[in-house]
C-alpha cells in the first residue's frame, strides 16, 4: 500500500544517510591508523583543463573511475588508457576545501 511505500521509503532515506556517516566515520579512523602506521599516502589532484585546451576542443585525458582509481588516456598508435591507483583523487573540479580539509 500507499502508507507501505511511505515507511520503507523513509527508512531507505535514513538507512542512506546512516551509511554515508559510517562511512565518513570509517574514513578518518582509517586516516588515523595510516597517519599512527607512518604510512604513505598518495593523492592525485588533476588539474582543470585551461582556457587554451578548451578552445582547441581538446579532449580530457584524465577521467576519474571512482574514489580511487583514474584513467589516463593518451593520442597515437596504442590508445589504451593507462589506470593509477590512489590513497584519494581530486578533480579539477575539487577545491582547496576539499584537498586540505
């Protein structure tokens, strides 16, 4: 029913929320055992595409798979992408906020 659907879309709504906080949770327990281990980290930061490159209609050649994992993809015979595996990733798009926050 109706009422049915209403509940269980509310608990879904909490369930969500519940999780992104654990997760965010888990996060910096993780950063704190990695920082206690002396453990290197490392982070990708690629940079926005400049108003030359745009103007060419250049394609972007680092493309973000997750959290984790980016793509990099290269002009010439062998156009396969190469994938790199990072700690963190942050896009053109990220700030200073998101960086060193």
């Amino acid at each position: 029913t109706k009422e049915q659907l209403g509940i269980l879309e509310a608990r879904y709504s909490q369930l969500q929320e519940s999780y992104m906080q654990e997760n965010e949770r888990r996060k910096k327990l993780h950063n704190q055992i990695q920082d206690m281990k002396g453990a290197i980290r490392v982070y990708c930061r690629a940079r926005p595409m400049i108003k030359k490159e745009l103007d060419r209609n250049e394609p972007c050649v680092v493309h973000r798979k997750d959290a984790m994992v980016v793509d990099v993809f290269k002009e010439g015979p062998n156009k396969a992408p190469k994938t790199f595996t990072f700690d963190s990733i942050f896009t053109g798009e990220s700030t200073q906020d998101d960086v060193w926050g």
